[in-house]
C-alpha cells in the first residue's frame, strides 16, 4: 500500500469534509435570517377600490394616499345616506370605525342628528363630488351635494364636506380625526388666505380708526 498517496487522499477528504461543513453551516445561518426578517416583515396589500382608478396599499400601521381616499368615500357614503329605517345601523356602524379618544364626541354628535331625522323622517342624501387628500396634514377631504327629503318635499342642494384623518393600525383603518360643515373643504391653502384676507381688512379698519382721529 502506497502509504504517502493514502495521507495524501484522506487529507484531502478531511479538508473538504470542513469546508463543506462550514459551507452547510453558513446556507442554514443564511436561511435562519431569512426566514427570521421575513416574519418580522410588514406585508403590503395592494387593493383597486372599485370607486377610484388609482392603486390603494396599505401595510400594517400605514397606508397610501388612495387607500386613505377610498376609505374616506365610504365612511361620507355611509353617513351622508341616512334614512329612519337605517339610522341605527348607520350609528353602531360608524361606531367601530372612529378610535376611541374622539368615540365618545363624534357619536353623540352623530347619534343626535340621526335621532332629529327619525323623529322628523326626513333622508338625507350625499352625492360625492370631488375628494381631496392634503399631504401637509394627511386629511382626506369628500366633498359633495347634501340633499334632505321630508313630508315637506326636498330642500335645494347644499354643498358639504366631510374632513377625515385615517390611521392604520394592525391592518385597520381608524378615523383619528373627523369634522363636517357646509361649503368648500378648508385646506391650509384656503385658511391662509382667509386669515391674510382677515389680517388685511384689519388693518385697513386701524387705518381708516387713525385717519379719522387725526385733525
């Protein structure tokens, strides 16, 4: 027996039994950290709401501006559409949708205005117009014509906005934030130049104070 070439070759083998260990060593480690930031990845769910054309995403504690838009639409949709028959259904529904910091407000508001419509039977009807999303704050906007319909006929139409803030979390939109009143939605834009127009005549009315106590 060639005792020089049998050193040789089991050698040989030994070193490539390590390095393969170490290679088996390092492909489990690799699969361990994959399998490890894939489960502590937050997943992105991609929906197309049927009432928007653009792509809503939504992840675990965050969402994008179409998501947010169409979950604005329908919580205006729901809420602007009242009828006696489903006031009660409308309430308890929206109910679950506002976080509980403002639950307790925003209901009773709500619950009152629903309770004015079935005592009198009056439906109110909204029609969306436009919706608007402001980075700058992250409000959507849903803009539309309100409609009420009673014993005496229909009222003329009045334009009305709803202004939300939505929240993600665990998945779930929450409406952190809610407001509703007549007319056009108030953007920054819009306030400032309210208050520069407001600023302005103030100060035109000092003028016109200070020139008329001169002599």
């Amino acid at each position: 027996m060639n005792y020089k070439n049998f050193a040789s070759t089991w050698l040989s083998l030994q070193a490539s039994n390590r390095f393969l260990k170490l290679v088996i060593i390092s492909l489990v480690g690799l699969n361990l950290l994959t399998i490890i930031g894939w489960l502590k990845k937050d997943s992105s769910v991609i929906l197309i709401p049927p009432e928007l054309s653009e792509k809503a995403e939504i992840a675990k504690n965050k969402a994008s501006e179409g998501y947010k838009k169409a979950w604005a639409m329908y919580t205006a949709t729901l809420i602007g559409n009242v009828t006696p028959e489903n006031a009660d259904f409308v309430l308890d529904s929206f109910a679950g949708m506002v976080t509980g910091e403002i639950r307790a407000l925003v209901t009773e508001q709500i619950a009152q205005e629903l309770d004015t419509l079935k005592q009198e039977k009056v439906t109110s009807s909204f029609d969306i117009v436009r919706v608007t999303y402001e980075p700058e704050t992250d409000k959507v906007f849903v803009t539309g014509k309100n409609r009420m319909t009673g014993a005496g006929g229909k009222s003329d139409a009045t334009e009305q906005t709803f202004e939300f803030k939505i929240d993600v979390k665990q998945y779930s939109p929450i409406i952190t934030q809610m407001a509703s009143y007549e007319g056009m939605p108030k953007l920054i834009s819009v306030i400032q130049k309210e208050e520069a127009k407001q600023k302005a005549e103030e100060e035109r009315q000092k003028a016109l104070q200070k020139n008329r106590s001169q002599p």
